[in-house]
C-alpha cells in the first residue's frame, strides 16, 4: 500500500473529512475571541488566474473598442457579433469542465451539462448572427432567432436542477417572496418592452410571435434568478450561483434596453448594449470555474441554517422592493392625467404599502439577528460538547467520533491510519505534590507541546484522566513509529513550567490500521496494551504490537484501563 504523500494528498484528506476545530479557549478562561472558531467559512473554488485575467483583458479590449471604434465603421455590426464567438466559447468550456467535476452528483451535473447547452445555442445563434452580418441581409425572423430562443428554457432548466435543501420552515413564505418578485419584475418586462411589442402592430403574424419571445425570455431567466437568490442551496455551488444570478441580472437589463432600443428604432449593431451582454457572458463563465468539485461522500442537501440566515437578511426587502416598483410604474403611467382621483388615490396606496412595508422590514431584521445570535450560542455549545475544559482539545467523545470518520475513510479508500495512546508517568505525584491546578497546567502545556510535533492533518485529543489519544490519517506503522519516538523525545526534553521547571515522561502506544485492528475498540485496545508494554520496559520507552513480555517486577494489566474523569 502506498503511503508516500505530497501535498495535493493532505489536500485531499482535508476535503473528504471534517477535521476536529478545537473550542476557543475564551469560553474556558483564556483572553482568545471565540467567533472565528463559531463562523464555518464559506468552501469556494477559486477561479482559475488565466481564466481570470484573459477574460479581463479580454473584455477590456472590447470596451477600448466600443469607445475608440478601430477598423473600418461600416463594418461595426459585424465586428461586434464576431467578438461574442470568443468569449461564448470559454463559457462553453467552464460550464463543460464544472459539469465534469461534479459527475458524483447527478443533480449538478445535469444542471451545468444544460447550462453549456444553452450556451452551446447561444453560440450557434451568434454564428448564424455573424453569417447574415457577413453577406448584408438578414430575413425576419431568421434562423439565429430559434437559436437565441433556445438558450432560455434551456438555461432556466439549468437553474432548476441545482439541488434546494428544503428549510423545515418558510416553504410558503420562500414561495409568497417569490411570486412577489415576479410580479414586480414581470411588471418591468410588461410596461418596457412585452406591453409595447404585443401590441405594436407588424408584418406578420410570426414577426410579432418572435419579437414577443424574447421579453417573455427574459420573464423565465427572471424567475430563474428568483430560483437563485431566494433557495437555500448546498455550499459546494453556493458562489457559483451568486455569479450565475449577477449574470442572469445582467443578461435581462441588457435584453430590455435591446427591447427599447428597437422598439424606437434606434438599436445598431455592435452598440454599447453589447458590453452588458458579454460581461454577463463572462460571469456565466466564471460562475461555472468557481463550481467546486463534488464527491458522493462530502455532497449534502440537508438545510444548512446559517447559509439560510445569511441569505434570508441578504433578500429580505426584495420583495417590498417589487411593491415599490410596481407603484412606481403605476403612477409614472397616470402622471398625465388628472390628480384627482386616481392619482391621489394611487399615491395614498403607495404611502401606506411604504409604512406597512418599513415596519415589516425592521421586523424581520429583528427576528434575523435573534435567529444569528442563537445560531452563534448553539455553535458556541456544540463546541463545549465536544471540548475538554481543561487542554481545549476534543474530548473522548470528540475522538471517538474522529476515529470512527477516519477508520471509514481509510477503508473507502484502502488505506492505513495508526492511532497513538500517550500516558503521563506517575501524574498523580505531580497532583499531590504541586496541587490540581498545577496538574491542569501541565496537561494544556503537554497538548500545545505534542500538536507542535503532530503533522496538521492529524488529531490529538484528551481520553481521560493524564491519558491523551492522536488520530494519524494515512500513515504506516514505522512513520507512526518515528512521530511518537519524536514525541517522547520532545516531551523528556521540555521544561514544563510547574514546581519551578520539572521534566516529565510519558509512556506511547502506538496501533495502525488494518494492522491491529479494523475497529476503533480493537486499535484502542491494542495501542493501550502497547502502551502498558512500554511502561512496563521503561517509562519513556514506546512499543507497538504484538506486545513483549514485561519484567517481572511487574504483572501486565489483565484488560485496558477505562479513562478517568478528573
């Protein structure tokens, strides 16, 4: 079994297990804040720096473009739609290579595998755009249309299929906000563009048809962007979906300023509404190289209430923001008639929606941060359930949880792990001679002293009494070895600061997986009869089974001792 390991190996390690935080010390007297160790951070991938700074540059070029016009100005149209081929084909590849990532959950693999086909459509119907620049007609509608309407419902089922762990509660009130939004938002797809195009009268009936869709387009991806701000999804998507939803926001202000635009007959080719499409483009593309990696073990849909909160206090005056927009409109649209009554009337609607919103607002933000600071007191116990009061460091039932993770994940993965059992020699002397307070002392010194010699993916915790237990992930039995003669050196070495500077000595076990035992009573055992061998040969001296006979000056114990509790 191979157990040599570079650092994308510990990397690895660090992302299929959830490793120990051990508690601040602030709640057990210590002068550390504790917030940092409450506060999960958010996992996100990190866009790739040539993909990064490409599509900068690239966009940059553009924008020097539509400013200084090079190049010959008939041919502005056709240089516009050429330079969205570029860009559409690297969102094409991101969304590809997130779909690839993430091929252990089906969910998202089918969400980014739709997104890149609609853009895969999108960049047909930018060729198709390009081909009718190039020859100099164009009939209406054209065969780039069907290609552009395609990327709509397509993209929109995209948005669908990321997973939504479903809260316990808020499902109608997560669904009242949503429908809300909508309403507001269709309402400025309604009054700027689908309003005037379903009724402007046209050629042809399949003119007016595919002039319509697009404004109608627009509504899905809003609703699509609703689906996004408002869910509750898992962590591994969760800043790949804030830029998707920065995109999709992007894309639609650019549709209707298009919608505008040729509803007054005042849209050219290559204009300036086509930087916001290419930036939206490009967004899309970040969002999908920002997707993490997903396996079958780490991939979770449970409900994960801080993300809830933080979106909750995030989105909350959306909705009241749709009411005041929906207002908005109505009194821009009566501003030439008479005040009276309509307009007075709509304006005293207005003013009460406002106060009634204003007060629901400040409601919901109250009940937000007692949500937050239960959250945080809730994180803060877990954390003292799973400490111990004196080193800081997991406790038994913190370790047996961690050793329990590990010997699964090395059995996943057919790999070794070793656990090492430590024992201060002759501490109770130390407890009646210096005191309990100096004992409490030596064991916080003695846990800093043996996590300065541990490697950082591996887990040291108090079993008991002066009894101290490390979890070494994918190592063999002769490295475990090396680390624990490494600790007892360090430990006979150092100074403890109790009676004036005493040195101390420990006594190691140390068993390895699948070796000694493939459970976490059979490796306890096993290291802890190690353990006693050691002791038995010489207080600083460490073992390993199968275990030596010992002198006989002492009997070896009949049975592994059980933790006390100090």
């Amino acid at each position: 079994m191979k157990q040599d390991r570079g650092a994308s190996g510990v990397c690895r390690y660090r992302r299929e297990m959830a490793v120990f935080q051990p508690i601040d010390e602030s709640l057990l007297g210590a002068q550390v804040d504790l917030e940092a160790a409450v506060k999960a951070p958010y996992t996100s991938r990190a866009i790739p720096r040539p993909l990064l700074l490409g599509v900068l540059a690239y966009l940059a070029v553009y924008g020097t473009w539509l400013v200084f016009r090079w190049g010959p100005h008939g041919d502005a149209a056709q240089i516009g739609d050429a330079a969205f081929v570029p860009i559409t084909l690297v969102a094409v590849a991101s969304a590809h290579r997130a779909a690839g990532r993430c091929r252990a959950d089906r969910r998202i693999w089918q969400a980014w595998s739709l997104i890149g086909l609609a853009l895969v459509f999108y960049l047909l119907g930018d060729v198709a755009q390009l081909i009718y620049e190039s020859i100099g007609t164009e009939p209406s509608p054209s065969l780039s249309d069907p290609l552009y309407l395609m990327f709509y419902p397509l993209f929109f089922a995209g948005l669908l299929r990321f997973p939504m762990a479903r809260s316990r509660h808020g499902g109608v009130r997560l669904l009242l906000d949503a429908a809300t939004i909508a309403i507001g938002a269709g309402s400025v797809v309604w009054f700027v563009v689908l309003g005037a195009t379903a009724t402007e009268s046209t050629s042809s009936f399949l003119t007016g048809f595919v002039a319509s869709c697009y404004p109608i387009g627009d509504l899905v991806l809003i609703v699509g962007l609703i689906h996004v701000l408002l869910r509750v999804e898992v962590r591994s998507a969760h800043r790949a979906l804030q830029l998707l939803g920065a995109g999709i926001g992007l894309y639609v202000v650019a549709d209707l300023i298009y919608g505008w635009l040729e509803l007054h007959s005042t849209y050219t080719g290559g204009g300036d509404v086509n930087a916001l499409w290419m930036t939206a483009t490009a967004l899309f593309a970040f969002a999908a190289a920002s997707q993490e990696r997903v396996s079958a073990a780490s991939h979770s849909v449970e409900p994960d209430e801080q993300l809830l909160t933080e979106q909750g206090s995030r989105f909350v005056a959306l909705p009241y923001l749709a009411v005041a927009v929906v207002f908005a409109l109505l009194i821009g649209s009566q501003l030439g008639g008479p005040f009276f009554p309509t307009l007075s009337l709509t304006l005293a609607a207005l003013a009460v929606t406002g106060l009634v919103s204003l007060r629901q607002i400040i409601s919901q933000r109250d009940l937000l941060d007692a949500h937050r600071q239960l959250s945080a007191a809730h994180a803060k116990l877990a954390l003292l359930a799973r400490a111990d009061a004196i080193t800081a460091l997991p406790n038994h039932r913190a370790l047996a949880s961690t050793i329990d993770a590990e010997l699964a994940r090395s059995k996943r993965h057919e790999r070794s792990c070793a656990l090492l059992f430590l024992d201060i020699d002759h501490f109770k002397e130390i407890n009646d001679a210096c005191g309990h307070a100096a004992g409490d002392r030596a064991l916080r010194e003695l846990g800093e002293l043996v996590n300065k010699v541990l490697r950082s993916m591996d887990t040291l915790g108090r079993w008991g009494g002066e009894e101290f237990v490390a979890v070494l992930p994918e190592i063999n039995a002769e490295h475990a070895m090396t680390i624990a003669e490494r600790v007892r050196q360090t430990i006979a070495a150092h100074l403890f600061d109790i009676a004036g500077g005493t040195h101390l000595t420990v006594s190691l076990g140390v068993a390895t997986y699948p070796h000694d035992g493939s459970t976490r009573g059979a490796l306890l055992d096993a290291a802890d009869r190690a353990m006693y061998a050691a002791s038995g040969w010489g207080a600083t001296r460490r073992s390993a089974p199968p275990i030596p006979s010992p002198p006989a000056s002492r009997a070896p114990a009949a049975a592994p001792r059980h933790p006390t509790n100090r």
